[in-house]
C-alpha cells in the first residue's frame, strides 16, 4: 500500500527559478529506496505531477483519521476496532497491523492531543511539506509534533533521523518549541533526534534533495 504523497512545481521568491515541492512521505520513500528503484521512484512521482487523476488514493488517511479521533477522546481501542472493521478485504490486513501496532506503542502512555501545524523547508531547489498527524504532550509536559509512518515495509533509523530533521528545521511554524518524534506505528517503535544528530543530518538532507532534483529533470 502507498503513503500518501505529492510533488509540483513553484516559482521561487520574486518570480525566480520554478522550485519543486513534495510533501514529507514523498522524500522518505526517495531516501528509503536505493540503486535504480530511485530512479523508477522519481519517474512515478513526475508522471504523477503531470497527471493528477492518476495519483493514488492515501489509504493511510483513514487510519491516521482514526488515531487522531481515538486520542482526542481517550477511546483508543474502540477507534482502533472501528477502522479494522469497517476496512475491506484489501486493507484490513494493514489496519489490523496498523491497529495492534499503535495500541502497543500507546502501552500506558496518556499522551495528551494538542494542536499542529503545517511547514515548508526549502532544500535548495527543492522544498519539503511537512504534515504531521499529531501533535502531542506527554506526561512529563514535552510536546511533539508527531510523524506516523504507516507503510508495511520497517522504518530504517537512518531515514527517520531525515524526517525528524525536517520536522525540527519546520518547528517554528509546525509547534513553537516542540520537539520532532517519528513513531513506526505497526513495529510500536519510536525515534526522537539529538543535537549531534541534527548537525550531522544536515548535508546528507542537501545531497539527498539534490539527488532527487537531478532525477527529476532527468525524467
């Protein structure tokens, strides 16, 4: 099954250069995928920017929709139950992992829902929307804006750490004085970044968004 995903083009401050856009989900299947998938990768992405009625439907909003509802009113299992249920014979395999997963991680954790935002980072020529599903206060008062990845497939630390770079570099506008946390919800796993990580991350995110670009004008 696909994440959800999108990628454009925008004319840069003052009517400069046009600048490519993808959201979050779409820069971490770039970063997860090696050799020449990444190429296949970027070819699905632009077929798709020049026709949108073939873009896939995000079968991971729904679940994303029903841990947000669950959280908000403390009925995590009877969400978690509802999206098993009302799934069909395609996807409910994924919720159900989906599902298990997210109660496992939850354990005793009382995390509180709070508001999020919405950020853009630019990375040269290419600039990242960052989405996050939730926004949460844990019980020792820090706040996280939160990044569920849904897909089957594990959740490498190396490309969680990308994501919670870009998270951290859009805080100002996603939490103001939040922190980034990324949680691989069907392996109930979570990833949080160090200040040494963030320094480190930096031109490995540049090379990787450069990487990309050069894909994409080759397509």
């Amino acid at each position: 099954m696909r994440d959800g995903g999108g990628i454009g083009e925008e004319f840069g401050p003052e009517g400069g250069c046009p600048m490519a856009y993808i959201t979050l989900p779409t820069f971490v299947g770039y970063s997860a995928s090696t050799g020449p998938t990444r190429s296949s990768f970027v070819r699905r992405q632009r077929r798709l920017y020049e026709d949108p009625a073939r873009a896939a439907f995000n079968y991971y909003r729904r679940a994303a929709n029903a841990v947000r509802a669950g959280r908000a009113a403390r009925q995590d299992e009877v969400a978690m139950r509802s999206l098993v249920h009302h799934a069909d014979d395609r996807t409910r395999p994924h919720y159900s992992a989906i599902a298990e997963g997210w109660l496992r991680y939850l354990g005793r954790r009382d995390p509180k829902l709070i508001e999020v935002g919405r950020a853009r980072v630019p990375l040269g020529e290419l600039e990242v929307g960052l989405s996050p599903q939730l926004g949460l206060r844990k019980s020792n008062g820090r706040r996280y804006a939160t990044w569920l990845y849904f897909k089957e497939e594990p959740l490498t630390r190396d490309v969680a750490q990308l994501a919670l770079w870009l998270l951290t570099q859009g805080m100002s506008d996603l939490l103001p004085g939040g922190e980034a946390l990324v949680v691989d919800v069907r392996r109930a796993k979570e990833f949080t970044l160090t200040a040494r990580d963030r320094e480190r991350l930096r031109p490995w995110a540049f090379s990787e968004a450069s990487a990309f670009m050069t894909l994409w004008e080759a397509a």
